[in-house]
C-alpha cells in the first residue's frame, strides 16, 4: 500500500518531523502507551480495533463488493467535473515533505473556505494558523505529553460513542485492519500505536498547521457548519495541489494549545489540520466507501 511500515521499520528518508516523533517516545516500555486512557481511534489504544482481528475481511459490513469497488473506482476516473475531482482525488496524507508552503496560500485557502454555508451566516470557525519556530514550540511540548503524562490530558469533548453500534463499528474496525495493517502495526502492539499517533503532533511532518477552534456556548449546529468549513479547507488545498489531514487527536492536548496559543477559555479545541505537500508516497485512497445503498434512500423517483 503507502510506504508507512517501512518507516517503522527504519527507513532512513523519513522526515525531521517523523524522526522527532519516533525519538521523543523511543525506549517507553509499556508504560503510557499500555495505559492511556484515550479512546481515540487515531491514538492506537482503540480496545475494538485491537480485537478486530486480521487483515482480508469484508469490507463494511460485507456490503461492498469487489465489482461495485472497481465500478466506483471507474467512476472516480471518469468524473468530469472539477469540483469532482477535487473530492475525490483528496484523501488524509501522513507523509508530508518539507516544502515550504507561503502564508499567502494558506490566506487564499481561508478566503476561499469562509464560503461554507452556515445556519443563519454565524460562521462559527477559528483558526490559528502554524509554521516554524512556533510549530515546532508546540510540537515538542505535545510530543512531551504525549510521551509522559498522557493519561493527565482529555479532550474536552466526545468525538466517538462508547459503543459504536452496526454498521459504525464494522467499519471502525476495518478503518483498524487497514491503517495499521498498512504501517505494519500489529493489532497488539501499543508501543507502536503510541508512534504513530506521536506522528500527528508533529503534523506528519507537514510545514503548516492549523488549529480549528469553536466557541463552547454554540451547539450541534454549529459544529455541523465548522464541519462544513473544514472540508472546504481540505478541498481549497487539494485544489492547490496541496495535501492535508485532518486530526481529532490535538482535541486531547487542550491545554497545551490554550496556552501556546493564547486560546480563550470560551473556545473549544475541536481538531487540527495538516497541510503541505506529499512526500510523494501518498495519494492513493486507501479507505474504501461504503455503497450509495448503505445510506441514501431514494423516494419517489422514476427509476
Ligand atoms: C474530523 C476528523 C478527524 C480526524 N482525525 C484524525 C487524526 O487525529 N489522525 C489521523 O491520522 N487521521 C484523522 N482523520 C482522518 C481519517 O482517518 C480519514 O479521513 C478517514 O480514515 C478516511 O480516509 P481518507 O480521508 O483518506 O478518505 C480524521 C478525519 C476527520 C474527518
């Protein structure tokens, strides 16, 4: 698949930001990583995917077959729009060079994602935007969380029910089985995990991060329209030919981030988002989507 297990397995071509990662946790024995107490899917101490078995299953809930996969691939090939290509071209990129991106692109792909819908134009986006010293500050205080008081910090909000009911949890699992399966991670291997989530405070090595922040007094609402603007952000990028990810896992580092950016107390850390460009391994879209009939009902129409 993409070139992660080889990075785990001491590829000398990774990146300062991946190398930082891997040195800051390299030597904890299970401690942390065996206890923490995050329920993260993107921490890898996911207790369901652990247990989820091995590679090869069905995917999601066994209602996708192989033909309607390479018939939905076929139709990512063919769309004509660019808009199209656009969504479906992007996918969450892990492995970032140190290519600088200009402050003047990130300006442009705000500009460009304030467009997003939101009920009654409250626009309930915040974003205080990364690079150099001062996200290189933050990544090492997060890196030193992570690495030794993990179990002191929680997000300040749920992103994953306790029980994910079906077909949620099939298709957690699968996530699971291929995200790890393709870092080379073995199911039962916290340490490992803990590495690779250590990846994410570092941006994956990308040169800009951006931190996404809501006001705490908004409701359901609102969230759903700061969803609305994340995507623009990851499709503004992608149409610039840059790549990005976007991270729950800062959510968990509150208070570091409050503090390192002057966050007020009325705002919520909702997720972070890395953008730069590919190390070139990326751009294959390793998570499969789940069939049009798994969630669309179609009502009235001619068929
Ligand atoms: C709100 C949100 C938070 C996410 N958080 C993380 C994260 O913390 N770490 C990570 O590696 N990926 C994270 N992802 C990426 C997802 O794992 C990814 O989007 C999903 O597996 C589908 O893959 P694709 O984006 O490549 O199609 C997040 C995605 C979203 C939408």
């Amino acid at each position: 698949m993409r070139e992660y297990a080889a990075d785990w397995n001491g590829n000398p071509q990774v990146h300062s930001g991946h190398t930082a990662a891997r040195s800051q946790c390299q030597g904890r024995r299970n401690g942390a990583a065996a206890e923490g107490a995050s329920l993260s899917v993107h921490d890898g101490e996911e207790k369901e995917i652990v247990g989820a078995g091995g590679a090869g299953g069905d995917s999601f809930g066994q209602t996708v077959s192989a033909s309607e996969r390479m018939a939905a691939e076929n139709s990512q090939r063919a769309a004509d729009s660019e808009i199209d290509r656009i969504i479906l071209d992007r996918v969450a990129c892990r492995e970032f060079s140190n290519r600088v991106v200009p402050q003047h692109t990130i300006v442009e792909i705000l500009r460009v994602a304030r467009f997003a819908p939101s009920g009654a134009n409250i626009q309930p986006w915040n974003i205080y935007a990364l690079t150099g010293g001062p996200q290189e500050r933050l990544s090492a205080a997060l890196l030193d969380a992570h690495c030794n008081e993990r179990a002191k910090h929680v997000s300040e909000y749920k992103y994953y029910s306790d029980v994910l009911p079906p077909p949620y949890r099939e298709r957690r699992q699968e996530f699971g089985r291929i995200f790890y399966g393709s870092l080379g991670i073995h199911s039962g291997d916290a340490e490992a995990r803990a590495r690779q989530t250590a990846k994410n405070y570092v941006f994956f090595g990308a040169p800009v991060g951006l931190i996404v922040t809501i006001d705490r007094r908004l409701e359901a609402g609102s969230w759903l329209d700061l969803g609305m603007f994340v995507q623009n952000v990851l499709l503004a990028a992608a149409g610039r030919g840059l790549h990005s990810c976007p991270q729950e896992t800062f959510a968990k580092y509150h208070t570091i981030l409050r503090q390192h950016l002057s966050i007020p107390d009325e705002q919520m850390v909702v997720c972070g988002i890395s953008i730069g460009y590919s190390d070139g391994g990326v751009s294959l879209r390793s998570m499969p989507r789940a069939d049009i009939g798994e969630f669309a009902h179609f009502i009235g129409f001619e068929s």
